[in-house]
C-alpha cells in the first residue's frame, strides 16, 4: 500500500494531533520542516525560532522512539526546499506518497498554500481547541454583538470547569473587577521556571545566531521548556508559587520586574506542548484544594477557554482579510521607537525593551502601552499587526491578529471591542511604575514635558468624534472634552500634532 505523507508544523507538537491519530504508523511518513518560507515571511523574533526548532527537534525524535519513520528537514539541510509544500513535494518524490494529512495551520496564509499544493491534500480539523469552527459560528449566529463574555459562559458550561450544575462557583461568571489592583511594592515570585540548554538546543541556538543576527530581538539567555515534560513542571510552578497572587495583580506592570504574577505559558499552550483543558484542570484543581483564591483560578481561566477560544474563532469567522481592516482609516508608520529606537517615553522604552530582551510582554502591556501609543498616534493598524506577530514567542496569527485589530487597534470597527481601548496617562501611572522617573509629567496636560499619552488621547477622541461621539461608552469622555475652555482644546490639538510630526519625522520623542 503506498504510503501518505503526515505533515506536522511547528505549532503542532502533540501527540494526540489529528492528522497523526488518523495516520497509519506501520506505512505513512511523518513530514516535518524548518524552512525559510516560515521564518521570514516577518522577522521572528530568535527566542521564537529557537524556541519552535529546538521543540520541533525533540518532538520528532520522540515519534521516532515510537517507530514512526519521520522525514526531518533541518533549516540548513542542502537539500531543503525552503517552503512546506515544496518539502513536501521533496518527500513525495522521495517516498512515492500521493496523499498528505495535515492538521489545520493556524493561518490563512499556510492553509491557502496547501490548499492549493500540486499534491492531494487532507485538511483534518485542530480538535485541539474546545470549540471547533462549527460550534463558534452557530454561537455567532444571528448576534448583533460577539462578546465574548457570553461565548466564555459556554465554554464554562461545556467543559464544567468551576462549575457548580449549573451556576458558577462563587455565584459569578467573571471576578475580573478584583485582578485590577495596582502594582505592588514587593512582588514574592521568582519568576517562571528557568531550563538549561542542553545539546540539540545549543545546537539551534548557534543555527539561529548564525542565520537571523539581523531580526530585531535578543537571543541569549535562553531558558524556555523544548519539551512536554518541561512545560508541565513550568506549568506546576506556576500553580504553586505564583497563581495565588496572579489574579489579583494581572494588569499591573512593573519597570524592574518582568513577570511579576505571570505563567509565561502561552507559547508552550500555542506551540502544541500544553494541552489548554488540561492547564485549566489543573488550575481548577488548585482552586478546589484551597490553595488559589476564585479570582486568580476564574481570571486565569477565562483568558485560556474564554479569550484564546474567542480570538480563534472571530479570525476562523472574520476570513483571510481580517488583518486588513483598518475602519479608522490610519496610515502613519510604525516608528522606529518600536524596534528600540530612542524615545523619552519610559513606559514604551521598558515595554520594547522587554519585548527585545524576553520575546514577552503580558495582556496589558501590550493593549495599553505599545498598542494604546500604536492606536492614539493612528499607526497602520497592518503594520502593528505585523510587529506584534514577529516579536512575541506566542504570537500566532489566529491569536494575534484579532487581540491585535479588534481589541488592539479597533480596526475592525467593533467586532470585537465595544469602544476603543485608549486612556491618557492616568491609567498607565495607575498599574505601574514607569511614570516615576519619565522626562514627561503624568500629570501634567499641555504644555513642555506633557506626558504624550495625555495629548493624544482627546487628539484621538476629537478626530474620531463622529464615530464615537455616540458609543454609550464613550459619553463621558466627549462631554468631559466639551467642557474643557476652547483654548486648552486649541492647545492640546496643536500640540499633540506638533508631537505627531516630531514622531512622523524620527525625532526623538
């Protein structure tokens, strides 16, 4: 019987994947590359090459200790065709296969090329997830508003989790009005669970310093989980030390402390080596132990089966154009400051420089520091969407595009977002730290050494008026705007254009 080629990507790393539960171990070919085509369509950050190749290579020995025969192309293989279908064009010619299994890829770009690939290709469904493409359109169906506060309610009825029958533990869906507390003076967590490279990860650490130098982004120290087995204790470390505070202190950031509360277990969830149901099990199992608090287990909870399943299906629903859309109409280039280039703001200077440093922001860093700026100074929302997908290890464009033009950036027009997450720099002074020591005065509204946050939110409010002026939400900022004399007005918008052409122009900001 001849043989089909089993395709498994870099995001796929389960044992438990379709395509291989579907395979036939004694005659199929598991296919899996690393190739050019997937690491430069944007420029990844290293940690995110490293981290998918170094994973990919210990997963592909392990289905070989299982007896599958795997054909593995490393990145710097002669032979490499340098795209998936034409490795798997390779293999076929090489193993006489006509056929290809392939779990669905997390892109519309990857899936329209296998689509499309000159040999018969089975696209099987990623039941990975908890609600497939057919649960979340009927969900979808015949709403006005896809929130996703009621599709997490759902998915809290399916899976059961901190559930009593039929109402939610604690007599709440959502505690997310008790994780808002600010920065603390002390944070007592270490940190997520460090690992040292051993040999097949040095060996991808020297492939990745060799061959991407020029992508924006730190390689070393290098310290993430490659394997199953690693990820599970990083994820028991979490529980243990740090769970119990996470919920409370969630949003809030801190200059000198990266993770603070944080598991910085997403990229392990998104690259196949944690199973999301089995992270919440376990968090709701911590809970029911009495060892977290309700709001840390629900607020963890909910950003795994409510957001992450959220965002996957709104990009699944929404089609190919989704990163696109630009309703507000914003054409500025993203600036330099975003690569690391120079600027007196210190909330942006730490947030980029972490990025640069770990492959990692948290939620809030990202919604309200780079994508707060990116949104109030009328950044193509194409071009964040860009950045964001190349410089975070869990940015996956079924996750990131929507976290990043819907809740991000509103260029969706409100699919996601019913207002547009922007603040001045109240908010931003509020859960962290950067504003001591910033060249510019949080609290002060025009005039030299303004905080920028400050006159580009009412820039931003007072451009869009026409479209917000009657969200129910957005009331009090516009009535708070009218009120204010006509000359601060006039001086806010000068000098937030003023700032604007500064930015547009490179100057130092």
């Amino acid at each position: 019987m001849v043989s089909r080629l089993i395709l498994v990507l870099g995001d796929q790393l389960t044992a438990g994947l379709s395509a291989l539960q579907q395979a036939d171990r004694s005659r199929d070919v598991v296919v899996m590359a690393e190739v050019a085509e997937e690491t430069d369509y944007v420029q990844h950050h290293p940690k995110k090459i490293a981290l998918i190749f170094a994973a990919m290579r210990k997963f592909a020995s392990a289905l070989g200790e299982e007896g599958w025969d795997v054909r593995y192309s490393q990145l710097d293989d002669s032979q490499n065709a340098g795209s998936i279908v034409g490795e798997l064009l390779r293999r076929a010619e090489e193993t006489g296969a006509a056929e290809v299994l392939v779990t669905e890829p997390g892109e519309w770009r990857l899936i329209e090329k296998l689509k499309h690939a000159p040999i018969k290709t089975h696209i099987l469904q990623d039941d990975r997830f908890i609600a497939s493409h057919q649960e979340f359109e009927h969900w979808a169906e015949g709403r006005k508003q896809l929130r996703m506060e009621y599709f997490y309610r759902e998915m809290r009825r399916k899976t059961g989790l901190l559930m009593d029958g039929d109402k939610p533990v604690g007599g709440k869906w959502n505690f997310d009005h008790e994780n808002r507390k600010p920065a603390p003076d002390d944070v007592a967590f270490g940190g997520p669970m460090q690992f040292t490279p051993d040999e097949v990860v040095e060996e991808v650490l020297a492939l990745v310093e060799a061959r991407f130098e020029a992508h924006f982004g730190d390689l070393r120290p290098f310290w993430f989980a490659t394997t199953q087995g690693e990820a599970r204790r990083a994820l028991s470390h979490f529980i243990s030390k740090a769970l119990p505070k996470f919920g409370d202190y969630q949003d809030a950031m801190l200059a000198d402390n990266r993770f603070l509360y944080h598991a910085v277990i997403s990229a392990y969830i998104n690259i196949g080596l944690l199973d999301p149901l089995e992270v919440c099990e376990k968090v709701a199992e911590a809970y029911d132990a009495g060892d977290v608090p309700i709001n840390a287990a629900e607020g963890f909870i909910r950003q795994i089966i409510g957001w992450r399943e959220y965002m996957r299906g709104i990009y699944f629903l929404e089609g190919p154009d989704y990163p696109d859309r630009n309703v507000l109409g914003h054409d500025r280039d993203l600036p330099a400051l975003f690569w690391g280039g120079e600027t007196q703001m210190r909330c942006l200077s730490k947030a980029v420089e972490q990025t640069r440093t770990e492959a990692y922001a948290h939620h809030i860093q990202r919604l309200m520091i780079t994508g707060n700026f990116a949104l109030l100074a009328g950044i193509d929302p194409y071009q964040v969407h860009a950045w964001y997908l190349a410089v975070y290890m869990d940015a996956f464009e079924w996750v990131e595009a929507p976290n990043t033009v819907g809740m991000s950036q509103f260029a969706d027009g409100g699919i996601i977002a019913s207002k547009p997450y922007v603040s001045s720099g109240a908010y931003i002074n509020r859960m962290s730290d950067y504003c001591k020591g910033c060249a510019y005065s949080v609290s002060q509204k025009t005039g030299e050494g303004a905080c920028p946050f400050n006159l580009l939110y009412w820039h931003f409010l007072d451009r869009h008026r026409e479209r917000f002026k009657d969200n129910a939400r957005m009331g009090n900022m516009y009535r708070t705007w009218d009120r204010m004399d006509a000359d601060r007005r006039g001086a806010v918008i000068a000098e937030a254009g003023d700032f604007l052409r500064r930015l547009e122009a490179g100057e130092k900001v």
